[in-house]
C-alpha cells in the first residue's frame, strides 16, 4: 500500500511538473509576440527562424545546421537568423535561451509563434512554420540562395 501512494505521488509530482513547464512555455511565447531584440536583421518580407547557437556547440553544427539548410532548400520564403548566445548573451538572455542549439519560429508578422530547446529537425520546423502562417496571398517563387542564412551583426550595450 505505500508503494502505491509513492506512486501516485510520483504521478502527481511528473503531472504537476510538465503542466508548469507547458505553462512557462506559453508564457515565454505570448511576451515574445510583438518584434524583439534580435530581429533587427529580419528582412521582414516572411517567416524567419532564430536560431541560437556558440562556436564550441558540437550539435549545433553536426545537426542543426544542416537541417537548417535542408529547411531553407525546402521553402525558400523562410529566413534563418543566426545568434552567437556568446557574442550576444543579453539576445539570448532576452529570449530565455537556456541550452543551445534553440530555435525559435517567427511567422511573417514577427511574432514568435514556437520555440524548440534542443535539435529540430526540418519537417518539425516546417510543421511549426505551417502552424504559424494564414494562407499565402500571394503565390512565392523565390529561390534558395545564401542570403536567406545570414548571422545577427547587431551590437547590443
């Protein structure tokens, strides 16, 4: 019998925690809903990803990178911003990056529509970016090119 009321404690406690979590992440995304600090080089014209990341992050550039890539190969419309957290720590700070690599989705508006700690892969992203948008007005035929990956020149004091 007591095994089974730690049990249940347990339970209660791994809810409790996960619904707190669920809750923050929310919270974090409904104040990241107007443009922020760190978009500044957002060309404003689509969707964009913010990508937080450091020189010595083995899994930023084994695996996000390149999924990255595949994503702007994929749909041409999104623009990859690219945030050193160690250049820039009140960028990072300011969007509660914890861990990297993190990403987060700006849909055309600007606003900050999902965050993902950790690797995310492009089919995620594109799910995510496909959540964020209405339908297009307008038919998009851009091209992948190289200036869809740019990196955050921005100083902050």
């Amino acid at each position: 019998m007591d095994i089974l009321i730690r049990a249940i404690y347990a339970a209660l406690i791994a809810v409790g925690a996960w619904l707190l979590y669920a809750a923050w992440r929310r919270w974090r995304l409904a104040r990241l809903q107007t443009p922020q600090l760190g978009l500044e080089s957002w060309r404003g014209d689509g969707p964009a990803i913010l990508y937080f990341t450091t020189p010595d992050c083995v899994p930023c550039k084994t695996q996000q990178r390149p999924e990255l890539r595949r994503l702007v190969e994929l749909d041409a419309r999104v623009q990859v911003i690219q945030i050193d957290a160690t250049q820039q720590p009140k960028v990072a700070d300011y969007w509660g990056v914890l861990s990297v690599p993190t990403t987060f989705v700006i849909n055309s508006r600007g606003q900050a529509r999902a965050m993902n700690p950790g690797v995310a892969r492009a089919d995620k992203l594109l799910r995510q970016l496909a959540q964020a948008e209405q339908p297009p007005d307008e038919a998009d035929t851009a091209k992948p090119d190289s200036t869809n990956f740019v990196k955050y020149q921005g100083r902050i004091e």
